[in-house]
C-alpha cells in the first residue's frame, strides 16, 4: 500500500531518465546496414528510402567498407553503380546503374535499369523482409548476410556474373551489365503488367529462367516472393559487393580508417545518438550481439531501481 505513496516527493527527472531508458531499451531496434566492396575496383553504391539514413550516394573504394544505421520500419534499396567519373567539382555520371543526379549523391533518385538491388523493409518490433533482386536485371554480384539476428536469417544474392552469361539481345554498356527481359522488350508477359499483371498469368520466362538458374535465391521476375524473400529479426546487415563464396557466416568487416572524413563523423553522430540504446543492450562494449535476455535484465535491474527507491 504504501509503495507509491511518496510518489509525488520524488524527483521528476530521475523518473523520466528511467521512462526514457526502459523506452530506449524496449524500442531499441532498426539495423545497421555495412557496405563492403570485394570487387577489384571502386563502385558507388546507392542508397533510396525513407527516412535518409546518412547518404544517399557514396564512393566505396576496393576492400573497403562503411556503416549506416537505419530505424525500425525503415524500407528501401541499395545497388551499386559501377564505372563512375566525377570530376573535381562532383559533377559526372556511371556507366551502370546510375541514378541520374549528376553527382555522388542520388538526392532521393533510383537506379536505372540494369541494376541488382538489395531491398530492405525493417520490421517495427518484429521481423525484417529483405532481398536482393534481378527484376530490374543485373549489373553486378551482390549478397545481402544477416548478422546476430534471430530466425532463418539467410544469407541471399548473386554471386555468379551474370554480365558473361547474358544473352546478346539483353546485354547493355558492352558487357558492363544485363538486362531484364522486361526492360529490353518492356511486353506485359516479361513486366507482369497489364494481363499479366497477377501471379497466375505471370509466370517466368526462358529469360527469368536464365536469372534464376544463375542466381536461385534471386528475384528472377516480379512474382517470384517463394524462393527470394527472406526475414530476420534483430539482425545487422552486411551488404558485400562482388562476393567470392557465399560465405558460410557473416563476411568479416575490415576496420576504417580513423579519419577525419565525412564517414568519421557522421559515426561519430551515429555514436552520439546510441549510446543510450547500446548501453540497454550492452554493446557498448564492442560487442555486436543484441540479445532479448539483456533487454530483460535491463529491465529488471530498472524495475529492482524503482521498488528501492519508492519502498
Ligand atoms: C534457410 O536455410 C536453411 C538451412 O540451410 C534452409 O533449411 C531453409 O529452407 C532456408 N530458408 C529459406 C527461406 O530459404
């Protein structure tokens, strides 16, 4: 009875810090996405959602990486467009995959067909979809891996290079990239629109087929869902260019350079904004699991607080 008696006594601030970090470490969620680029030359990957999560375009050297975090229902897609010149005041376009801004950043653009996608949607305290697709055919390889998530938690993409396989009628930028038969022809069978647009009439093609085989985890064609979405939950992500192997866990991320650079210190923001969240789930000490008995523990170490300081 006499638990909450005092409660009006008791300091304001303190309660709300507590409300604060028992919502933090409740909520704490969305993923950090890392870009890794294993191809043997630079690419720009690009990056199109809502909300901005930091970039919208960037250079990625060869064997190098970079981090972005992104909030819970976060939903967009990542590609990477290839064989870019940019002069010295930012100013140029890509051979593949451009997004037609005329500088590094895409400003809110997409890619331009031929381009592999990694598409994103992340779950609002539940699982996130993710997949990586040839719908809008292929310019490079690309895996999308899960990392400390729980649930199936696949690892999907392309390894193979489908710019050697591609079938002359669909090959573009001289080799450079494939593509879709949807966007080499645009009919109705290959785009699933029009009469074609439901997934009994819209079934695949000699040319999704070709997709397909060469890439089984892939959308091949727009009705695809069955063998290409995957989902995890609580999971980072880790996005690698030009993949060697489908790698048997998580690919291994080098460390970045400590600099002063644009990346340092939009990490350095990053830093600033999770402390809170990454003291809830005891990362703050490097590591990189999050684990729902942390939370829990969290909480009972808040309401333990609580029972001492109003009993
Ligand atoms: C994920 O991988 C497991 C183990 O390899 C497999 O059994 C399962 O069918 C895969 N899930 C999907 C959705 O492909």
């Amino acid at each position: 009875m006499s638990l909450f008696l005092h409660h009006r006594h008791y300091p304001q601030p303190i309660l709300c810090f507590l409300l604060f970090v028992i919502f933090k470490g409740v909520s704490v969620s969305g993923a950090k996405f890392t870009f890794l680029n294993n191809c043997d030359y630079t690419v720009w990957p690009g990056i199109y959602g809502k909300p901005e999560i930091g970039s919208t375009g960037f250079e990625l050297t060869k064997g190098s990486s970079r981090t972005f975090q992104a909030p819970t229902g976060w939903s967009g897609r990542f590609w990477a467009r290839t064989g870019c010149q940019f002069d010295n005041s930012g100013r140029g376009t890509c051979s593949t995959a451009d997004c037609g801004s005329g500088e590094i950043s895409c400003n809110g653009a997409t890619a331009s067909p031929p381009a592999t996608l990694a598409e994103f949607t992340l779950g609002s305290g539940s699982m996130d979809f993710y997949d990586v697709s040839l719908v809008d055919g292929y310019n490079l390889p690309m895996t999308v891996a899960a990392s400390g998530g729980t649930g199936s938690c696949n690892i999907t993409g392309c390894i193979s290079d489908i710019n050697r396989k591609c079938p002359s009628e669909l090959r573009v930028e001289g080799g450079g990239a494939c593509n879709s038969a949807c966007g080499a022809f645009g009919k109705p069978e290959y785009c699933c629109n029009g009469a074609f647009s439901n997934p009994s009439t819209c079934k695949p093609s000699v040319y999704s087929q070709m997709f397909k085989s060469a890439c089984p985890k892939s959308y091949s064609y727009a009705y695809d869902d069955a063998t290409s979405t995957f989902t995890c939950s609580d999971a980072d992500y880790i996005i690698t260019f030009c993949p060697s192997l489908i790698p048997e866990s998580a690919p291994r991320i080098p460390k970045e350079p400590d600099s002063a650079s644009e990346a340092g210190s939009e990490q350095t923001e990053l830093a600033s904004a999770s402390w809170l969240a990454d003291m809830a789930t005891a990362t703050a000490t490097g590591g990189s699991t999050r684990s729902g008995a942390s939370i829990v523990s969290l909480l009972l170490l808040v309401v333990g607080f609580i029972f001492t300081i109003f009993g």
